[in-house]
C-alpha cells in the first residue's frame, strides 16, 4: 500500500457563484490520487459544519443533501487507524461545471477543508 507523501487542498474562486476545491494527494508510488470538486458558493458554510464534523466524530453517520444544483454525499471511509473522509458532489448536469466530483482525503486534509470553506 503506498503511503501519501505529501497532501494538500486549496479552495479558490471558479465565477461569482462557484468555488473549486483542489486537492493534491501524492502517494510513494508517485501517483496523484487527489483532484477537484466544484459547488455553489451558498453552499460553503454548510458544507464546511458537515466536512468539519465528519473528521471529529468517531462514527460520522453519511449524509446526503441536496442544496440548489449541489447533490452532496458526506462520509468517513478509511480504517480507525487512517480513516478518510469522502465529498462526492454530483451536480445538475444542466447547472455551470455540471457533473459528478468526488475526493477522498485524510483527516487533516478535511479540517483544513473546513477551515477554508469558512472563510
């Protein structure tokens, strides 16, 4: 199993309504397991209280809400010793940047995620 050598997640500006999140994901075997989502910016705060509380709570049960053209999908992956926590977002195919977005990401990752979307 390859260990993640380096991880990273920056939130940015897509439009006036849109907000990327990239994360960058380089394991030992080189392989960059990381990649993007995109959501509307309306949905940021809540989206930050659910990845937020997906990396601090043993046990997260998955959610799964709609918000606008935002399909989102929430939950803890992973083993106890390096749970993961996942963001899928499949949005409305006819809605700007539609289509299907998922990440994977550690714990940290996650928080730092939060801590982004916040802001």
């Amino acid at each position: 199993m390859a260990e993640i050598k380096e991880e990273r997640v920056v939130v940015s500006p897509e439009s006036a309504t849109l907000l990327r999140v990239e994360l960058v994901q380089i394991h030992s075997d080189g392989i960059d397991m990381g990649g993007a989502l995109v959501l509307e910016r309306s949905a940021a705060a809540w989206l930050a209280e659910q990845v937020a509380s997906a990396a601090d709570t043993y046990g997260f049960a998955e959610v799964d809400a709609e918000h606008g053209p935002d399909h989102f999908t929430v939950y803890v992956g992973g083993s106890d010793w390096q749970p993961f926590v996942h963001v899928h977002n499949q949005r409305a195919a006819a809605a700007e940047l539609g289509g299907v977005y998922a990440l994977g990401m550690t714990v940290d990752a996650a928080r730092s995620l939060a801590e982004q979307l916040r802001r």
